[in-house]
C-alpha cells in the first residue's frame, strides 16, 4: 500500500525536511488588516513577528477550507491509495475536523485524520514517525497505534510573556488571564483534553523555564530514551542555550531546535518558550 503523510502548518516542519521526507503540507493562514498569509508559504516567521510589531492590531487566524483540502487529497489520490494526515489539536482549530470532512468527499484515497492533542514540534514528532513507518511498509492502522502508544509519553509545556494574546483568542480562560496579569505570573501552560490549561503559575520567567527544564531532567535522569525538541517565538537564541545547557548534561539525548510559527505565535506572542519530548 502506497501511504502519504500529510500535516498542516502548524507542525512547523522546514520546507527543506518536508521535502527530504515528503511529507505534504496544507496552510494555516493569519490575517493582517484583511491581508492574508499563509504560513510557510506566504509568510516566514521572521517576517510574521516584525510585523505584529508594526500593528497595533492582533492578526487573526484561519483552518485550510475544506474545498481546499479536498482538492490536496484529490491530488495524493494519484500517487498513493492512503494518506496519515496528522493535525493540531481540535480543542485550538477546526482544521482536524476540516480534513475530516474532506475527506469523505474524495473516494479514490483513505484518510487516517489523526488529532495530535498538541501542536508545532510534537505535532512534527507524529509526522516523522508515520514517514519512517510507511517507508517499513507499515499498514496505515499499525502506523496509527504507534502514533497513540507515542502519545503516552508525549510531553510538551510552554511559557509566554504575555497571556493577553492567548485570552483575546479564545484559547486560555480569563480568570487565568487575571491573575496572570495582575501578579505578573509566567505561568507554564500545556494540553489537557486537547485544551490549552495553566500547568503551574510561577513568578519570574527564568524560574517557568527552570520548572519545565527540571521536569525534562526528572525524565532523563531516569535513562529513558528521549527525543527533545526546545522551541522558541523568535528567540532562536534562547532555545540554542537550553539545549547547549541539556546537552552539556545528557549528550546522547537527541535534541533539536524548533519554533512557533505565525499562527500560533499569533496568540503565543513573541518571546514563548517551550520544550517537548517522548520516549523513543
């Protein structure tokens, strides 16, 4: 069986692995003054945070149409009989279920929607595994029941500056909002339910990053065999650091340096700083 991995986005893979390993790609897209870019395509990342600070205004953002998807499914259905298409969490987007639905619109190929629950490098984590499945000639439901044995060791928490972004989108409660705001907590935030919630509220910035970097150490000390992924909002430097940092203590962990994208920079904002990782 000829299998195809696809994601959105919001995976934020480099164009240059997406086409290493042929993993197809639809777009998110963010709204500037009702100009719309889509990521990884229209806009880079870089190009995105200069322009959130050049408007007063918070972007908006939008899920791939359902026509659209269906027309990249069409398109697979020429080349291959199945496609795992791996997305951002259906509690953040209505994208998983927008591929969902295209794909009881295309007959010729059968789609495998899979929710990751999460978003950006574990969302990536899914897709890599699926392409070196299917390169083992995997069946579309084994690769699946990889993909949810991954899950239960997937491990992602991120810190923002600023909760305002995440509030006014909808994707964080006020009241946590509130309290943010009004005792200037950096609070670590990650998936519960499929639902971005308040993992700890803590102080000072330095000491969230602390907290998530302790709780990756608590994994490794205990000689697991993870892949870690330290991720940034246009603050390349400070992931290189949090690595080097790690690396210095576990050097045969593998790591890699990733980044939040315009859409979910778009209610992350500038300055987030995330980890991910699993067991192997």
């Amino acid at each position: 069986m000829r299998i195809a991995v696809m994601t959105d986005s919001t995976a934020y893979i480099p164009e240059k692995i997406r086409e290493e390993l042929n993993i197809h790609m639809v777009p998110l897209s963010v709204v500037f003054d009702d100009e719309s870019y889509r990521e990884e395509l229209d806009i880079t990342s870089k190009e995105f945070y200069q322009k959130l600070k050049e408007h007063k205004e918070l972007p908006t953002t939008s899920q791939p149409s359902i026509g659209y998807v269906a027309q990249k499914l069409e398109q697979l259905a020429e080349d291959y009989d199945a496609v795992i298409s791996v997305h951002l969490s259906s509690g953040i987007s209505g994208t998983y279920q927008a591929v969902v639905s295209a794909g009881q619109m295309v007959d010729d190929i059968k789609l495998y929607a899979y929710d990751s629950e999460a978003s950006c490098i574990v969302q990536a984590f899914y897709c890599y595994e699926a392409v070196k499945l299917a390169k083992q000639n995997k069946t579309p439901e084994e690769i699946i029941a990889r993909l949810d044995e991954m899950k239960q060791s997937m491990r992602a928490y991120f810190m923002v500056d600023d909760l305002t972004n995440l509030t006014r989108g909808g994707r964080l409660s006020n009241a946590q909002a509130v309290v943010g705001s009004l005792l200037q907590v950096k609070p670590i935030l990650h998936f519960v339910d499929k639902q971005i919630v308040a993992f700890e509220k803590i102080r000072t910035r330095k000491k969230a990053i602390n907290r998530i970097m302790s709780m990756l150490e608590e994994d490794a000390q205990q000689g697991k065999d993870l892949k870690v992924s330290f991720i940034h909002a246009n603050d390349e430097q400070a992931a290189i650091n949090l690595e080097a940092e790690f690396k210095a203590k576990y050097p045969d962990i593998e790591t890699s340096i990733s980044y939040f994208g315009p859409v979910i920079g778009t209610h992350l904002g500038e300055g987030a700083i995330g980890v991910g990782w699993y067991e192997k």
